[in-house]
C-alpha cells in the first residue's frame, strides 16, 4: 500500500528543513481534508513520509501546506517542499 516514499522539507530563508515527525503525524492522522486517499499517508520520520501509488503530489503538497499554516507550524515565508525519493 505505501510503495513511495516522499521527503517533506520547508524552504525558509534559503535554508531546508525537514518537517517535523510531529507535523507530518499530526496532518496523517487527521482527515480534515475528507479526502480518502490521504489515508494511504504515513509518517516514518522527520522529513520522511511513504505514501500509496494513487496520492496526488500536488494534492498532497497544498493539502499539507494548507494544514501547517493553519496550525502555525510553517513560517509565514517558507515554502513546502514535497518530492518523491527515488530509489
């Protein structure tokens, strides 16, 4: 089911940061989205997500970045960064 594994990182100040576990769990967790294929989300370690073949990047990306700022983990002027890692 979780056959890709992604990295999740805000670009803030020129600088990457992995986000943290806690955020990446916090937003698997919950499915604020009602977006079923979110459930095929989960969290291994900072930075780190592995997710299932038929989640949308983009979608992911803006429905992650969407529910950081409305928990005030991401800085006003950072950037979130998915990407799939290849293996």
């Amino acid at each position: 089911m979780f056959s890709r594994k992604i990295r999740v990182e805000y670009e803030e100040d020129s600088r990457l940061h992995p986000c943290p576990l806690k955020w990446l769990d916090g937003f698997s967790m919950r499915n604020f989205t009602n977006a079923p294929v979110f459930d095929d989300t989960i969290p291994v370690a900072d930075g780190f997500m592995e997710i299932g073949a038929r989640v949308p990047l983009e979608d992911l990306k803006s429905s992650m970045e969407d529910w950081f700022r409305r928990k005030s983990y991401l800085p006003r002027n950072a950037v979130l960064k998915v990407e799939e890692v290849r293996q």
